[in-house]
C-alpha cells in the first residue's frame, strides 16, 4: 500500500465494460469522456450503454442465476472466492487506489483507505455467507417447519461517485456471499474501478455471468437497469430524488430495494465534552473527500457554555484547511464536477445573502489547476434551524454551528430534519450518553467518536428521508435473502 502510486494512470485508456464474462462496447458505439476532477481534462473513456446493452447484462446473470453453478455452490466454496477476489484487491491496491484516486478527485491517501476498506468488505464477506441459518419453528403436532434463507437472483447494484470502491465492495460482497448474481451500473463520473474489480472477480475464478457491469448515464442506463424486469432486487446509494424514481421503477415489476439517499447528520457537543479528542473529529466528518459523503457531520451542535471555544477553534482549524490536485495529497481534492461545485457554491452565496455569518474558510492550493472543481471549505456558525443549510445535504465541505441549551433542545435540533442516518454525541456523562443515543433518530450513532474506518461490520442505513434497508454487517445479509418457510406434515 505505500508503493509510488503514478499519477497518471489509464491515460487514454477505452475502458470497456463486462458481461457475461466478456469485455464490450455499447452496442451503439458511444462513449463517454472521463474527467479528472483535479484538471477537468479527459484521460480515458467508457462505454455509454442504452436499454438494450443492460437486456444483454441481465440477461447474462439470469442465465448465470438460473443454470450455472454460482447459488448452488456450497456457500462456504463462494465465500472463498470472495477471500481470493479480497487478495487481488490487495495485490493491485497501489493501481486501484491511483485508478480511484484520479477519477474522483480525492487525495490519494483517502483512495488508499478506500481500498483497504473494500479488501476488509470482500474478506468479510467471504467469513460471513455460512453464517447465515435457517430455523426450525414449533408448530402443530406431527408437524415440522423451518426456514431457510435464499437469494433474490438477480440483484441490480447502482454505485455513486463518491466512493465507488468502497459502496461497490459492500453490495456486491453482500449479493454475491447469499448466491444472487450482479449487473451494477456505477455512476458515469466515476466507473473505472467499478470496471476493474469485476474483471479481478473474474481473475478470482468468479463464473462468467455473475458479475456483470453496464456504464453509462443513469437516466438511460440506469432507469432501464432499475425497472428491468428480469431484476429481482435493486440496491442504490444517491439521492433522495434519484431514489424515489428508482423505487418506483422497481415497483412497477413489484421489486423489493434497499435505498440508501444521504444525510444532514449531527454531531452534538456537551459542555463536558473532551474537546481536545473532538475537534480535528469534527473537522474531519465534513471535509472527508470534500463534504461528498453521505454520512458527513455537516452539522455540529454545540452547548452554550463552551460554544465559543469551539467555534473559535474550529475556525482556526478551517483557515488552515487546502485544496488541491488529488496527487498533492492535500487535506481535500476536488469535488466531482462542474455541476456539483456550481450546487455548493450556490448553496454558500444563498447563506451568505441571508446574513449567516461565515466563521471562517480554507483556500485553494496555488498550485491547483484552473480547470479543477476546487472550493474552499467554509464554516458557518449560529445557523438558523430552518436555514436551507441546516436541512438540505450540500455534499461539499460546508459545516454549520449551532448552540443549543440542554440536552432537550440537543435532541430537537439533531432531529430536526427529513435525514436520520448518523449522528455523533460528545460527553463524557455516561448516563446522558444513553439517553441521547436511544432518543436520537439515526441509523447509526456514534458516541465520542464519528465514523468507524469503514464500518464494515456496523450494519448502515437510515430512517426517513435517508432511505430504508441496512447494508454492511451481516444485516446486508438479511436485505440480499430471502426467507422461505417449509413445512412437513410427517404424523
């Protein structure tokens, strides 16, 4: 992992897709340009596949699901596959993590904890799919019932940008341990890993047909994978709009999901709270690959007693704060697009105008390219509740302050958004630390820390606008089965 990563990886490279175990083109012929988000320049292509190149994927892993070997095989045989598909990862992390790296924009270190995160997801994965048991169930006299968990099929995986490594490693570790088969569609401003780790699955003696990807747009490539008939499940991680049209394409072939759509998490700072542990903490839960993260502490909610000192030193800790190319391995790339810096910057200047005082900002690296999708990191501090701010996910390093009185007006303000997927609490009150935890509405609480290295084993997910099902840990396990109920009337 700590070879020289080239920076100039997959120069000018036609990526091709892979179905059924073959590398191909769209059958249309066009491409799609990659940006590095660092220059804003094109460095290698991919296929802009259509409706009829996602037929062929999944037509692919209905064959694969239906008549190959993959769920019939004995699920400890699959997960050793998955162990071996884990090893190549390792063996071609300096190039995945440079592939990774490039194609999003971020710092290279934070493409190398993304490759350690997804050896780590395919390795569990590969402990985990025997785990996984039936039950007998008392019933009548003379009678037996189990259950047993089996495979949807064929599972369509949608990857976003932000961290396809990573989201792509904990789906397809999942889907492939319960015996299901793959088509994913990665997001068309970050595919290439995505495209490398199914031909290492391949490499990994992973049967052709299991593991299927299609690239190209998602309002093409992506509705027709979502509301394909021949799927019987569909995981995504985005938006919460893109989600809902996601979820009612899948229904309209009554599909079951599992939604993963962001948050607007808080991060709660008692007055007792070491501040000295959870300061660069803070700092870091938002400007981790440039805000673009859906679990991001976008806001910290600071007890009046010590919300001067936290502010004051949070905002020394932003003026410090660079941006840059992803090869300076800065303490932030850039963000993904054009598009998405023009959200962020618009999404500061409506705050601005609004009278919210900014605390404090980054800057730019001087030696970051012009064309790069640069922005500084800005901290806002007493932010009105209701504030666009204070409810809309940004997806840029923008973090918001806002005191609070008590631990009741704490719990109102963490909840007081339509997001509800991670939250952080600081106190060293130990009974104080259940009651937040417990009344706090988020999928994952986090108590004097915030994130977990990845988490691999912390089932993830959300309520409300966040989304529903849980990936990561063995609930992923759950969401990737199904239960059957058999029983027998012996005498």
């Amino acid at each position: 992992m700590g070879a020289h990563i080239s920076t100039d990886v997959a120069d000018g490279r036609a990526f091709q897709q892979l179905v059924n175990g073959k590398h191909a083109d769209a059958l249309s012929g066009e491409r799609i340009d990659v940006l590095c988000p660092s220059d804003g320049k094109a460095f290698a292509s991919i296929p802009a596949s259509g409706e009829a190149d996602v037929g062929l994927a999944v037509g692919a892993a209905r064959h694969a699901f239906e008549a190959g070997p993959w769920p019939a095989m004995p699920a400890f045989e699959r997960g050793r596959l998955l162990t071996r598909l884990s090893r190549l990862v390792e063996e071609n992390a300096t190039e995945l993590a440079a592939l990774e790296s490039r194609d999003t924009g971020k710092p290279l270190r934070q493409g190398r904890a993304d490759v350690t995160a997804a050896i780590r997801y395919y390795e569990f994965y590969g402990g985990a799919g025997d785990k996984i048991h039936g039950q007998t169930i008392p019933f009548l006299e003379g009678y037996t019932a189990l259950t047993l968990r089996e495979p949807h099929g064929v599972v369509a995986g949608i990857i976003p940008w932000n961290y396809p490594l990573q989201i792509l490693a904990r789906v397809a570790g999942a889907a492939l341990a319960m015996g299901n088969t793959l088509v994913v569609k990665p997001a068309e401003d970050a595919s290439l890993t995505t495209i490398r780790i199914a031909e290492l699955a391949l490499e990994a003696g992973i049967p052709a047909g299991v593991f299927n990807v299609v690239t190209g747009y998602g309002a093409t490539a992506g509705a027709a994978l979502s509301g394909h008939p021949g799927v019987d499940y569909v995981t995504f991680t985005g938006s919460p709009a893109t989600g809902t049209a996601i979820q009612q394409a899948a229904a309209r072939n009554n599909r079951g999901v599992t939604m993963e759509l962001g948050g607007k998490s808080p991060q709660i700072v008692f007055a007792d709270a070491d501040l000295d542990r959870a300061l660069p903490v803070l700092v870091n839960a938002v400007i981790q690959n440039g805000g673009q993260t859906c679990s991001a502490g976008s806001r910290v909610l600071i007890e009046r007693p010590v919300y001067d000192r936290v502010a004051n030193a949070l905002a020394e800790r932003f003026s410090k704060l660079v941006a840059g190319p992803h090869e300076a391995d800065l303490d932030l790339g850039a963000l993904i697009s054009a598009k998405q810096r023009h959200r962020v910057a618009a999404m500061v200047a409506d705050a601005e105008a609004a009278g919210i005082p900014v605390l404090s900002r980054g800057s730019v690296s001087n030696d970051a390219p012009s064309g790069g999708y640069y922005f500084a990191p800005v901290l806002f501090g007493d932010v009105p509740p209701d504030a666009p701010i204070a409810q809309e996910e940004i997806f840029g390093p923008v973090l918001s302050l806002f005191p609070f009185e008590g631990e009741e007006e704490a719990v109102r303000l963490a909840n007081s958004t339509d997001y509800g997927l991670v939250a952080g609490i600081w106190t060293l009150d130990g009974a104080r630390q259940h009651r937040v935890a417990k009344r706090v509405r988020a999928g994952q609480v986090f108590v004097n820390a915030y994130g977990a290295g990845g988490g691999v084993e912390l089932p993830f997910g959300g309520f409300r606008r966040s989304g529903h099902g849980r990936e990561k840990g063995f609930e992923a396990l759950y969401d990737m089965s199904a239960t059957k109920t058999i029983v027998f009337n012996h005498g």
